[in-house]
C-alpha cells in the first residue's frame, strides 16, 4: 500500500486484525508505525477473496460476534464501511432421524421442549449463570492479566494491584457463580452439560463450541472453558449473539485498515519477515531492534510487534541463541493443532435439509451435523486413529443468505468449518497427497442431511490444516494461534512472566492471539498490547 521509511517508532510484523488493531492506537498515540504483511492483502485469516469465478467468502474465519465492541466504536469501524447484521437464527441442528432442533429467534425454548420440557424450563437459569460468569470474564478480557514477575517489588506492585482487582470482580459473583467458574476452567464441556440437561440434541448445540478449533473431544477436560469462550461476544448490542459482516470477513479488517491509514499507518504489502534483529551492546541483554524481510531489507525502530503466533516467532523468526532458555523450553510445549479443515463451496443453489426442506430462516443460522456429543467424541478418535474422521463434524454456514455482495442471483456461497483431523498427519503422510479425499468425506456428511448438495456444488476451496499453516501462518491449522488450555490462558498465556504483551527480549511486544484473551475475530489483544506500549515508549 504504502511505502516505509528506514526508522519508524514500532515495526509491526503480521497485518491481521489484531496488527491493525493495535497500529491504529499506536499511531493515534503519536507514534510512527510501519505494518510489514507477507501476504498481498493486509487482514490474516480474515480476508474475503473470490475462490470461483463470481463467487466470494471470507476464506478462513467466517462469523462475527467476539469482535469488541470499544474496538468497533475506538476505531469507528462503521464510518470506515463496516456493517453487521445478525443471523435470523442461532443454530440448526438436523438429525439423522429428519427431526431438527432450531436456536435464536426467541423460540430456543419451545423448541427445546420438543425433545425435553425439562431441559426447557433449565434454559434459562443455565444461561443466566453462564452470561453473569461471562460479564466479568468480558471486562477481563480488555486489560492485562497479572503478569509474575520477579523484577523487583517496584515491578510487581502494579501486578499485585491488578490482581486485587481481579479479586474484587471475582468475588461479586455469588459462592456458587465462583464454583461453577472454577468448574468451566477444569472439566468438560461433556460433563458440564451433562450436569444440566438430559436430551442430546441442546447438549450437540450447546458443546459444539467447546469442540470449535479444539483438537479435542468435549468429554476433554478443560473442553468447557473453550464453550465459555464462544459466549463472550455480541453483535450490536445483544450478548451472545453471532453475525455477518456485509462483503464478508475481510470487510472487518479493510475498515481497519483504512482507520489504521486515516492514523498515518504506514502500511507493506507483500512484506514478509524473515527475521527480527537482536543486538547486544555494552554487554547489556540483547535487544529487539528492527527486522529483516523476506526480500533482505534491514528496517531499523525502537520496537518491533509481533502479531504472529508465539511459536512462531521464538522459533522461526528469532535466532536460538538470542531466545532465553526458558522461552525455548516454552514454545517446544506450546499445544498448537486445531484439527480443522476449512472449505469454501459455490452452490448452484441453496441447500435443501430433509429434516426442514425449503427456504427459511434456518439456512441463515450455523448448521451443525453432529448429532450428540457422543458422535462427536468419536470423531475426535476416530481422526487421532486414522489421521481424519470418517464420520467428522461439520458446520455449515450460508452467507450469502444474509449477503448478497458474495455470489450471483439465486445461488449461493457456503463456508465449511470442517473437524476432525489430525494436524499434522501421521505415518508419514502429507496433507497435500490426502486433500481431496478427505474433502469428500466431507461433502457426503453435508449430502446425508441436505441430498443433492454434491450436485450443486460449482467450485470449491479446500484448505487443509498444512494449507491454513503455509497461507495465514496458522500453525498446525490452529485458529487460536495456541490451544485455549488451563495450562496455555490468563497469564500463562503465552508464558509466565509475558503476560503483559511484552516479549522474552526488551524492545520485543507481542499482540496476536497467542497472548490474553486468546483467539477469535476480537481485537482484543491489540488493543491490550497497545496500552503497553504506549506506556513504554511515550
């Protein structure tokens, strides 16, 4: 886009949302910025691109609902052409037996009640619960988490500070809202369920995202946090609710980047890092200093942010012998792999369900073909046994039901959000010999439920888990950019003693979603890591 001077203030490395996000505070601040993106379009894993002649989606991410709403209004993310609307129903849920079960549209608990008038008249105290615990994780999720340090009294004052009032928000939820808190961090989202109702198709809806980018079954301990996760977000104003962004989710990030341009952020396309510099002087700790760029250009700044999965980073773009040990030791065991499979598919037409034939709201909403938990938990073995499942989860979303930016009149553009499989595939297979194959199985699950998509279907865009690693920089195909684990959240995120977006060398900041609150369309992190810097540098 534009060109960037020899010495700025902060080189930014990696223009997906959470970059731009974080650039745009920057530069507002008074700080001179330079994005530097590898790819020949600025917004990660959020992009819109014609995968078809004629035929647009957003390739990787796909919904909108965690995206921040101070974000949105600090950014003025609507003045720069952003638009959401909101699905017309939450989920649908077509089962085997041409039975269905419909969220969303005020009709969740009737709808419940076909299967259980149990679990209907639990519904509401369920998400009751879940939406108190969440309101406090929500405020969390735009500061820092108490970072351990051991610098000093005068370092860790502010920490203590802060987890004081960590303390104080925790402590305003009631004794049982404290436990349950507990419990969603430990257990599983098959267990945690299990607690609150008896049918299995509220069970599939609600535990589908505790298995969402989770390589994981939902009766994995640890699985119900992954399910609180999904609960944070809203769309103008209504909690919990997911949407789409008109032009897809590359409209998100092309707002951003046009505020992050308004605030005099220098942005590289086609800039691809290859290292970042770290150098010693007067025998002090090294420090990060600039970069070098796939091409071999030095740029020289006061600070350098990645917005790149930590591992990455550590691993790849830093040499060894200016890493600490302890980072090395870290990023050996940081738990990347999502077990996705995303596709993108134009359709001839729209799909036609079995379970709910014809045209409705339910082809707005995210169509999940798992039945139960239980079918879910084999998938996830069945992909660890075999290197994929043969009878996998699939989500099905249909944009294009929403948006009419995305295809021609009458047909349609549909975004498969496709698990489990493994990573990385084992017995010395490749991804790029089994693409197509799996990508099958795929389309038959769909074809079981809604006959005659396979017919339907024009084109399609296949991105395996290696494909997802080698274009947007996800590695092992994780969305998360580190698995949403215990052990890998708050402020062991991305390690002890770099919680506070402040890297293993002095100079060096990290913004992406390796870092507090963690992965998803959210911004959060930028704006987080933002504060932070600005703090040192100004």
């Amino acid at each position: 886009m534009t060109k960037a001077s020899d010495k700025c203030d902060v080189l930014l490395v990696g223009g997906g949302h959470n970059g731009l996000v974080c650039a745009t505070y920057l530069a507002r601040a008074g700080l001179k910025v330079t994005v530097l993106e590898r790819r020949h379009v600025v917004g990660g894993a959020a992009v819109t691109e014609e995968f078809h002649p004629g035929f647009r989606n957003s390739v990787a991410s796909y919904t909108v609902s965690l995206l921040q709403p101070r974000v949105i209004a600090d950014l003025d993310l609507h003045a720069h052409g952003l638009r959401i609307v909101q699905r017309k129903r939450s989920n649908f849920l077509p089962l085997p037996d041409n039975r269905y079960l419909l969220t969303g549209g005020g009709e969740t608990e009737r709808q419940v009640a076909k299967f259980s008038r149990r679990d209907a008249e639990r519904l509401p105290e369920y998400e009751r619960r879940l939406e108190a615990i969440a309101d406090v994780l929500r405020a969390l999720a735009l500061q820092p988490p108490p970072n351990v340090t051991d610098n000093g009294w005068w370092k860790a004052l502010p920490e203590l500070m802060r987890a004081g009032r960590l303390g104080k928000r925790l402590h305003a939820l009631d004794e049982t809202l404290r436990q349950e808190l507990l419990d969603l961090f430990t257990i599983s989202a098959g267990e945690y369920l299990d607690r609150w109702f008896e049918s299995t198709p509220i069970k599939a809806v609600l535990g589908f995202d505790g298995i969402v980018g989770n390589y994981a079954s939902p009766y994995t301990p640890g699985s119900a946090y992954v399910l609180l996760h999904h609960v944070f977000g809203e769309v103008d104003g209504v909690k919990g609710a997911w949407g789409h962004a008109i032009g897809g989710m590359g409209a998100i990030t092309q707002a951003m980047a046009k505020a992050a341009i308004a605030a005099g952020v220098e942005i590289r396309t086609d800039a691809g890092v290859r290292e970042v510099i770290v150098e010693k002087a007067d025998g002090k700790p090294g420090r990060a200093s600039g970069v070098v760029t796939e091409s071999g250009e030095t740029l020289r700044a006061r600070a350098v942010v990645a917005n790149v999965n930590p591992k990455l980073l550590y691993e790849r773009l830093m040499s060894p012998n200016v890493v600490p040990a302890p980072t090395r030791e870290r990023m050996a065991n940081w738990r990347c792999g999502s077990g996705t499979l995303r596709m993108n598919v134009a359709l001839s037409k729209s799909p036609d369900f079995s379970a709910l034939p014809g045209e409705g709201d339910h082809l707005t909403a995210g169509i999940i073909m798992a039945p139960d938990l239980d079918y879910m938990d084999r998938a996830y073995l069945d992909a660890r046994e075999h290197g994929w499942s043969r009878e996998p989860i699939v989500e099905m979303l249909i944009p294009s039901t929403l948006d009419g930016t995305l295809a021609p009149p009458g047909q349609h553009v549909a975004s498969l959000f496709c698990q489990q499989v493994q990573p990385e595939l084992s017995g010395g297979r490749g991804w790029d010999d089994h693409r197509d194959e799996v990508a099958d199985v795929m389309i038959a699950t769909v074809e079981k439920y809604a006959p005659g998509f396979s017919a339907s279907i024009l084109g399609r865009q296949v991105l395996t888990p290696l494909d997802l690693e080698r274009t947007f920089g996800l590695i092992g195909g994780d969305i998360f950019h580190g698995a949403l684990s215990l052990n890998q959240l708050f402020s062991a995120r991305p390690m002890i003693g770099q919680a506070d977006y402040r890297g293993a060398v002095p100079g060096l900041y990290l913004c992406g979603a390796g870092t507090h609150p963690g992965g998803g369309v959210t911004g959060a992190p930028g704006h987080n890591a933002a504060k932070v810097i600005i703090s040192d540098l100004c």
